[in-house]
C-alpha cells in the first residue's frame, strides 16, 4: 500500500505512507488470544516486494506504518436477504476493548507508526493499493 488516510468530522486523524491498511473486525467469541495472534502475524507477514519483485519482506522488515480502523461490518452476513445481518459482531463493548488492545500490543511490541481512526465513528478511509494487493486474516481456529 502506498499511502492511507483516515478523516472524521472533516479532519485527518489518522494517516501513513507505505505500510498496511489493517480493518479489524471483531467477532463474537475474539478473545486477547485472537489479538496476540494477530499482532505477532501482522508485523511478520512477508508481503512486500524485496529487490527482485517477490513478495519476500515484512512490514518490520520495510519500516512501513500501520493503520488500524475497526470494520464491524466486516462480519457482515449476506447470505440470506438483502440486508446484511451482523450477529457475528462483538457487541461494541467488547470490540472497543480489543480494537484498543490490538493497537496498544503493537505499539508495545514493535517500533512501527501506528495511526488509527475513532472508534465507532463515522470514518472517510483513504487508501492508494499498491498491486492491489490485499489479505483476509481470520483468527478463527488458529488460536
């Protein structure tokens, strides 16, 4: 990814150049055990071109950023109907509180920009894909 953004209320809040924009969404049952996973996978992920052009560095590797936005609407169900059901969302509580401690592990853990949005605000994402190239992670029966 070659840059992104986040805006709310007229205002940039949240911003990175090359590096990773990450849309978390969390699902009932996610547990801190889900967020570790993550935050050791993320960083670690080979996925950046090295000097050949082969997916072979890692966001550590490459000294990128890191964006994190929280996507409940990633669990969105569209299966049946017209309208997406979101059973599978964690009620906003118990998101927020993993949502924040995903953000807090990687700035613990590592020395990357670690930008976010708001929390369950209404959020302008901005993104220039580079590839595109893009990753679904799912915790779901890894941890």
């Amino acid at each position: 990814m070659t840059r992104a953004s986040v805006e709310v209320d007229g205002k940039i809040v949240g911003q990175i150049r090359t590096g990773l924009l990450v849309l978390l969404g969390v699902a009932k049952g996610d547990t801190e055990t889900d967020v570790v996973y993550l935050c050791e996978k993320i960083p670690a992920l080979r996925i950046f071109n090295d000097e050949t052009g082969k997916m072979n560095r890692s966001l550590a590797e490459i000294g990128g950023g890191l964006l994190a936005i929280s996507q409940f609407t990633l669990l969105g169900d569209t299966r049946k109907g017209r309208r997406p059901g979101f059973d599978q969302a964690a009620e906003p509580t118990i998101a927020r509180q993993l949502f924040e401690h995903f953000v807090a592990q990687l700035k613990a853990g590592t020395d990357l920009t670690i930008e976010t949005g708001v929390f369950g605000a209404h959020m302008m994402v901005e993104l220039l894909n580079d590839g595109p190239v893009t990753f679904v992670l799912d915790t779901r029966g890894v941890t």
